[in-house]
C-alpha cells in the first residue's frame, strides 16, 4: 500500500469515528480510531483469505472441438 493509499485510509478511518459522534479532542477519539483500524485490518484479513480459498478451488477447463461439437472438461 502506498504512502498516499495510507493517507486516504487514515482519513477514511477518522471519518468514520467522525460520524460515530467523536470529535478529534474527545478522549473517545483514539480508542475509535484503534478500534476502527483493527476492524479494518481483519476484513482485510478475511477477504484475502477468502480469495486465497477461491484461487485454490479454481479448476482449469479445457475445451476443444469435437464433431462439430465443442466438449469442456
């Protein structure tokens, strides 16, 4: 992730505590901000894991002509 990728998400995640009702000088602000980044990290986490598990249940299919007709396996 790029150091402007980070910007924006560190952004995005401050937003967020933002529209839960912190502001930046209340001392909820950075448990939320913890709290939303390690949120952030484990649906990262899940999602590459899911498509890690697609990747590996992915079958190759191979098609070829056959009488006129095409046949896949």
């Amino acid at each position: 992730m790029s150091y402007t990728q980070r910007k924006a998400l560190a952004g995005e995640i401050a937003k967020r505590c933002v529209e839960q009702g912190y502001t930046e000088k209340s001392p909820e602000f950075v448990p939320c901000i913890k709290a939303e980044t390690e949120g952030e990290i484990a649906r990262r986490r899940r999602a590459s894991a899911r498509e890690d598990m697609a990747a590996a249940n992915e079958v190759d299919v191979t098609c070829r002509p056959f009488f006129g007709a095409i046949r896949c396996n």
